[in-house]
C-alpha cells in the first residue's frame, strides 16, 4: 500500500514538472566589451 501510495504521488508531480513551459533567452556575445564606469550609456549595456 506504502508503494502504491508513492508511486501514485510521484507520478502527480512529475506532471507538475513537465507541465510547466521552458523559458528561453536570446542572449548575443557583444562586439566590444563594456567599459566598467558606472555610466550606464555604453552600446554593450
């Protein structure tokens, strides 16, 4: 019963899991590294 009862929780959490949707980013290597100045106008920023 003990397994039973762990198998049937497992298996509703692993839907929550794979249920929710993946986030992704579009991330681009800049051309030239930012200067460290704390002005915040620089093309990189």
């Amino acid at each position: 019963m003990k397994k039973l009862l762990c198998l049937v929780l497992f298996i509703l959490f692993s839907t929550f899991v794979f249920a929710q949707e993946k986030k992704f980013l579009n991330l681009k290597r800049a051309q030239v590294a930012p200067k460290i100045d704390a002005v915040l106008d620089d093309q990189a920023w």
